[in-house]
C-alpha cells in the first residue's frame, strides 16, 4: 500500500515540477512586489517589538503556504475530471484515504519548495528575527500543509469544473486571507472586529507560524495549534468520506 502510496505522491511531485514557472515562481513573484511595496510605504513602523516589513513577511510566507497548498491538489483533481485520467484513481488498488493523503503530502512538499526559494531569494531584505520558535514553526508548516492539503483535495473532488474551483479561491479563500492578518495586527480593529478575526480559521495559521519567526503573536499561539490540529483532523475525517464517494465506481 505505501508503495502505491508513494508512486502516485511522486507522480504529482513531477507534475508540477514540469510547471515549476507557474507552481514555484509565480507566488515567489507576487510576495516580492508586496514587499516591495510595503517596504516603502511602512519604512520605519513597527508591530510590538519588530518592524512592519518583518510582520507582513511572515504574513506573506504564511499565506504562500496557505494557497500552494489548496491549489495544487484542487486543480489537478479537477483537470483529472476534465481529461477523464479519474478513473485511473478509481482503478487503482489504494484505499480512498491513502488517496487523498497522497495528494495533500505532494502540496505539501510543493508549499515547502515554494517556501524555501521565496525565503533564500528574499530574507537578505528583511530584518530578523527570523526563527524565534522553530518548533511552533515547524508545526505550523507540516499542519498548515497537511491541513489545507486536504482542504484542497476536498474541492477537488466536489467542483465539476474550473469555474467552481475559480468561485471558491476567488470568492472564499482570498477575502478570508486578507481578513485573517496578514497585513495588519487584529488587535488594531476597531471594537468587535478584532473579536470576530478570531473565527477566521486561517487568522490562526498566520498566528502559528508569524510567532515561530518572529516570537510576535496576535493571541495564544498554544490556542491557535491546537486550533490547527483540530481542523486538520476535522478535514482528514471530511476527506475520507469525499474521496471514498468521489471514487466510488458507477
């Protein structure tokens, strides 16, 4: 079983491998013109104890994880539906599951490559600190990973086509990316809004891995693992239960 296990991971690693322009260098292109833009317009401010530039850093690492992650799983799924290479999943002898583990590892790994060459091309511009908890933030990458991995696999096997996959990045994920912290402190908004961040799910992916670089946090970083865990097995039982009536044979 992990030997089928693995061939179908590697088989997804070296599919967007052959799109490396578009999977690793695109979102590596937008995190530089943020920064670019942020480092001029907020030179010389500060968040607590670091600077502004360092906190939309993390913010933007995050949310590259964020949608490396929903993405690549998603869309290869629903290019599979349109090509009809689905009933290769369905004929293969893997349980469901192991399926949808396999997928959401490969955009796992893919969110990590992207991660490393936007940090090696990128971190000499920015001040530190840059690794004030690498335990919180190695466990912010793997669930962060793993958890929107599966997110991604769960649409993938629901949207029939590109435009429901389109609606939901478009309409969903990016207005509760932007609304989760990324750009600013929650604790900054006015009266309830800085209470209602909080139920943004994503605001705690920021949180996690933003305190394991730069030790910063907008509320409990314990809370907001723990959070992370919760959802990510909530999406694994919910990816279960997909994929085993997504392949299920007609």
């Amino acid at each position: 079983m992990f030997t089928h296990m693995w061939a179908l991971y590697a088989r997804e690693v070296k599919r967007f491998q052959k799109i490396w322009i578009d999977t690793v260098f695109s979102p590596i292109v937008s995190v530089g013109l943020y920064l670019g833009v942020f480092g001029v317009v907020a030179a010389g401010r500060d968040v607590g104890s670091i600077s502004y530039i360092s906190f939309v850093y993390a913010g933007l690492l995050a949310m590259m994880v964020v949608n490396s992650s929903f993405s690549n799983p998603s869309f290869a799924l629903v290019i599979a539906k349109n090509v009809g290479n689905i009933v290769d999943l369905q004929l293969v002898p893997i349980a469901p599951w192991r399926i949808g583990i396999s997928y959401a590892l490969a955009a796992f790994t893919r969110s990590i490559a992207t991660l490393c060459i936007a940090v090696a091309a990128t971190i000499w511009f920015i001040p530190g600190p840059y690794l004030s908890h690498p335990l919180f933030l190695l466990l912010g990458l793997f669930l962060t990973g793993l958890e929107f991995g599966m997110l991604g696999v769960i649409f993938g096997f629901l949207a029939q086509n590109f435009e429901a996959l389109t609606f939901m990045t478009t309409f969903v994920m990016q207005p509760m990316i932007f609304l989760s912290g990324v750009f600013y402190p929650i604790s900054t908004l006015p009266g309830i809004w800085s209470h209602l961040s909080l139920f943004n799910p994503i605001h705690h992916n920021v949180n996690l891995l933003r305190y394991g670089m730069t030790g910063y946090s907008d509320f409990s970083p314990s809370w907001s693992l723990l959070i992370v865990f919760l959802l990510t097995s909530i999406f694994f039982v919910v990816m279960q239960v997909t994929a085993r009536r997504s392949l299920r044979m007609k």
